[in-house]
C-alpha cells in the first residue's frame, strides 16, 4: 500500500506539470469510463456498492473537476 501511494504521488506531479491546460481534460477522459466501470466495479466487493460508489464522488467531484489537483488525487486512489 505505501509504495503503491509513493507511485501515485509521483505520477500525479508528472501528469500535472505537463498537462497545465490538459488537467481537466485528462481527468475526464479516464475518470468517466473508470469511476462508474473500472474501480466502481473490482474495487467494490458488493453489487450495490457499485452504483453508489460512482454516485458519491460524482456528486463532490462534479464542481472539484476544474479545481484538478483535488480530482485526480481521489479518484487516482480509487484506480489504484
């Protein structure tokens, strides 16, 4: 868990440095199709907790998606 969280930590700031205008874009893409499918579904050890996962971030996430550095940091956790 600790090294996976140090990978996370270095991908973020690579991604962020050069993705300044691509930040919100590049949560976008991966986060759409991975929050309610990717990690929504391994991730969650229960059917119903599947469609509520993506709900909860959904709603808090929808207003952090211009904000960037908040977005990628929780859901990036989610994936991992």
């Amino acid at each position: 868990m600790p090294t996976e969280k140090a990978d996370l930590g270095t991908k973020l700031p690579h991604l962020q440095t050069p993705g300044s205008p691509g930040g919100p874009r590049w949560p976008l893409s991966p986060f759409c199709p991975r929050s309610p499918g990717g990690p929504g579904s391994p991730k969650s050890p229960g059917s119903p907790s599947g469609p509520r996962f993506p709900m909860k971030p959904l709603s808090p996430h929808s207003p952090s998606f211009p904000v960037g550095p908040t977005l990628p940091l929780r859901p990036e956790t989610y994936i991992f």
